[in-house]
C-alpha cells in the first residue's frame, strides 16, 4: 500500500511534468479535475487514492482484495513507467 502512495505521488508529479512540456491527459476524469483545480488536481488525486487505499487496508485480510491491491500496484507501476519514458522523448 505505501508503493501504492509512492507511486501515485511519482504519477502526479510526471503528469504535471508531461503537461508542462505540453502533453496532455488521456484519462478524461482526471483531465476534467485538471480544467477544473489547474495545477492542484494532485490535492484531489492523492485525496481519493489515499481514501481508497484506507479502504483497501481494512479488508486486506480478504485474498480478493489482496490481489486487488497487487494488481493496483502493478497498473501503477506500468503508468509510472510509461510517463518517464514519455519525458524522455518529449
């Protein structure tokens, strides 16, 4: 679970990088929050993530959500990895 808040820390921060260098967002959901909050969206994010991994956290006895929170680490994970090697040939 703390990979997990890494790592979306680690997204937010690219995504602001990657819009900076005039990318842009392909989650329209988050797209919207950035229209909306500018470059504070990652105030919402984290509010949200951190929410659900609570969440995650008081059913981590369950082995669906077990494998739920390893499968979320890996979507990050493959996310983070795609956004440096989008700043990488921006």
């Amino acid at each position: 679970l703390i990979t997990i808040v890494g790592l979306n820390v680690l997204d937010a921060l690219f995504t602001m990088m990657i819009l900076d260098l005039k990318g842009w967002e392909a989650n329209p959901v988050v797209s919207s929050v950035i229209t909306l909050y500018g470059t504070k969206f990652w105030v919402w994010k984290f509010f949200i993530v951190s929410v659900s991994l609570v969440l995650l956290c008081i059913h981590s006895r369950f082995r669906l959500v077990k494998e739920l929170i390893v499968a979320a680490g890996c979507l990050y994970f493959m996310v983070v990895v795609y956004q440096i090697f989008l700043l990488l040939h921006l």
